[in-house]
C-alpha cells in the first residue's frame, strides 16, 4: 500500500521538523497537537525553517509555499483517520506513548502504520499499546530534522516485513539515509553517543580540562561539528539527564549514570541554551 498522506502526532522541534520534510518530499500532511497555541508555535517554526532554506538557496520560493499548501494543522485526533503512516513525536515518557499509540489504534484507518520517534523508550513497549503489531515500528529522526540526512529504522519481534520495507522505502523518499536497528534503548546513536557525552562532562568535572579546551580537543582533533559540552547545551541539560536515568535503568551500566554535576546544573535551571545558559553562557 503507497504512503501518500502522513500524520504527525506532535508539533514541537521534532514534528514540526518531520512534518517540513515530508512535505517538502511531496507528502500530504497533518500535524496534531494538544492545543491552538502549540499548533501555532509548531507551524510558525515550520515556516521559518523553510524560509531559511530559501535564504540559503537550498529551496525556491515556489518550493517553499508549495510545501507549506501541504501542511494542515489540527487539534482533533479524529483529523488523523485516514493517513496511511502515523508519526509520533511527542516528550519521551513510555506512558504519554503508549496512551497516543492506544488512540491512534482506534482512529487511523486499519492497514495504516504507526511510527514513533522516540530516541531511548523500547518500540515494542509501545506496541503494547495497539492491536497491530506488525504495523508497529520506530522512524527515529535526528534534529535538526531538516539538516539531519539519518533515520533509525527500528522495527519489533512483531513487525512484519512489509512494514519495515514500506517504512524504510518512505524514510529514504525523504532523503535520508536509514541503518536498521534492534529494539533496545537509544538504539545505535544515542546508546554510543549518550556514554560519550556523559563522559565527556566527568572529565570536565573532574578537571581534565576547561570546557572550552574539552571542546575545541574533540572538534579539532576528532573532527567533530560541535564540542560534547556544546552538544549537551545544544540538546538540553535536563533531556541528557533524562535519558541517562532511562538507560542507567535499562542496562544498569556506570557508564550512564549521571555525574553529580549534571544534577547540579539541571536543579539551578542551567538547561542549556533553551534557558539562556548552561556549560556555556548564551545570554
């Protein structure tokens, strides 16, 4: 069965994201949210995304509107019925999602698939939540979802074949490149990339370096875009943290335990550059 409509269940940095490149890829697409305000926020921010590809001539003016006379927004979950793939990209916490995914079961049409974006919660405990599990898989984005040419392809021990073959064919009709992955938590990025990061503040921590040195020794010598620390203020203090206890629960490695100083800064409200200040001051 074709993708041609897409659902996308979330509007902040993630969905919106996910909805600007699929519609841009050609997709008809329904953004959802909780409320008017977030579905305003979520598509102004689409909107400015795409006009920052046109400034940068990565896009036509015309390609520009042409995406956006694609998207429609909505506040009702019923406006998601008759989507053929259903996107989730909602905060990470397993109960939020296996609640969106029971609803989504209910009201997208049967042969539909269902996708979560989530970047460190097991797929198949939120497959629970529905009575088709073999339409069930994990399309993990990475932001910027615009700039970011990767999709985790994750599927369960209930996913059938043809479902990762569609789900995989539609991620690439995007433009990116996929990596299928097994169903455990952080899947091949962040499990790698989340030890490192944590790492990376322990040895600051522990003086084995300025932030800054730290930084600049990863960019320079290991050829790295940002800094660890950078990365961190970049993704949030309080979001590292957050899926360092997911995965320090999981595998019950050290090596994801978060060191005493993230907790420190996250309790001072030091998140990062969404709250103007983190390992860096962006005041």
């Amino acid at each position: 069965m074709a993708i041609n409509k897409v659902g996308v269940c979330g509007c902040g940095q993630m969905g919106s994201g996910i909805a600007e490149v699929c519609a841009r890829a050609g997709y008809q697409v329904v953004v959802y949210e909780i409320d008017q305000s977030l579905l305003d926020g979520g598509l102004a921010r689409i909107e400015k995304s795409l006009a920052r590809a046109v400034a940068k001539a990565k896009i036509s003016e015309q390609e520009k509107e042409a995406a956006l006379a694609r998207i429609s927004g909505c506040t009702a979950t019923e406006n998601l019925r008759d989507n053929d793939l259903v996107i989730e990209a909602v905060f990470e916490d397993i109960q939020t999602k296996q609640h969106i995914f029971s609803m989504l079961d209910e009201i997208v049409q049967p042969d539909a698939i269902l996708a979560t974006n989530t970047s460190s919660i097991s797929v198949s405990s939120i497959a629970t939540a529905t009575d088709r599990g073999d339409r069930v898989i994990g399309l993990h984005f990475f932001n910027p979802v615009p700039v970011m040419p990767l999709v985790e392809v994750v599927p369960t021990v209930l996913t059938s074949e043809e479902t990762v073959g569609r789900a995989r064919a539609f991620a690439e009709s995007l433009g990116k490149t996929t990596v299928l992955a097994s169903d455990t938590p952080g899947f091949i990025v962040n499990r790698l990339l989340l030890a490192f990061l944590i790492d990376a503040i322990r040895a600051y921590e522990q003086g084995l370096g300025s932030k800054e040195d730290i930084d600049n020794a990863l960019r320079l010598g290991a050829g790295h875009p940002m800094g660890p620390l950078t990365l961190c203020d970049f993704i949030g203090l309080d979001v590292v943290a957050h899926v360092a206890d997911t995965f320090f629960d999981a595998y019950g490695e050290a090596r994801f335990k978060a060191p005493p100083l993230l907790t420190q800064m996250i309790a001072v409200g030091h998140l990062g550059r969404k709250a103007g200040r983190g390992f860096y001051d962006y005041g």
